[in-house]
C-alpha cells in the first residue's frame, strides 16, 4: 500500500509552507464555526472547506513549478514575520544563560554571561559604557 502512495505521489508536488498555512487556516475556519451558529459560522464552515480543498489541490499538483512560486512569494510576504520569531525564539532559548540588555545609546542588544555580578559593558556599535548588574 505504502509503495502504491509513494507512486502516485511522484511528480506531485507535495507539502510545503504555504500548504501548511492554509490547512491551518481551514483549521482554524472549522473551529470557529462550530462555536458560532449563525450565516457567519456556515461561511467560516465554507472557507474551512474551500481553504482544505485548494491545498488538497496544490498539494497534489504536477505544476510544480508554479506551486514553487506560489511558495516562495508566501515565504518572501512572511520573512520578517518569521524572522522576528525565531528571533525571540532565540532570544529565549539563550536566557538560560545569558543576560541580554540593550545598549541605552543605540538600543543595540549586547549578550552576557549570567553570574558575573556588576559588570561595565562597552557597546561594540556605538562604545557607549554603561554598567549593569549580571
């Protein structure tokens, strides 16, 4: 069974980011619709549907050149949405740490080692020094 999948699947061209933004936008849609009863939650119902059918859709696509333009103009309208997460992500990852203050001068975010006490930090950007307490 597993092989017949993997058959019918080549020259398809499969998951990507803009497939997995809309099924979860058709996710979400039903959800919503099911918390309210009225036109407005049989039209997120309907866009639920329509959204999950236009990715069954992509997904299953042999256009494959066009789905990857579809991809890369989400990815480019999303890069600096996504960038500032993973940015915090990172940021959050690091507070374990580190101490992560900002440059009073420059606003310039400057990494420290936790547990070295009171410390002087000289900005790299614009040399400012200021003290802080590690």
């Amino acid at each position: 069974m597993r092989e017949k999948f993997i058959k019918f699947m080549e020259g398809r061209y499969g998951v990507d980011a803009f497939a997995r933004f809309t099924m979860g936008v058709a996710f979400v849609m039903i959800i919503l619709s099911m918390f309210i009863r009225s036109r407005v939650g049989a039209a997120f119902d309907t866009i639920g549907l329509l959204a999950i059918l236009y990715t069954y859709y992509r997904m299953l696509s042999r256009d494959i050149q066009k789905r990857y333009a579809e991809n890369q103009k989400y990815l480019s309208i999303t890069s600096g949405i996504r960038q500032k997460f993973n940015r915090e992500k990172n940021i959050m990852q690091q507070r374990k740490e580190y101490h992560i203050y900002s440059c009073p001068n420059c606003k310039q975010k400057i990494r420290i080692p936790r547990g070295k006490g009171k410390i002087e930090i000289d900005c790299p950007k614009c040399h400012t020094k200021f003290i802080k307490k590690s």
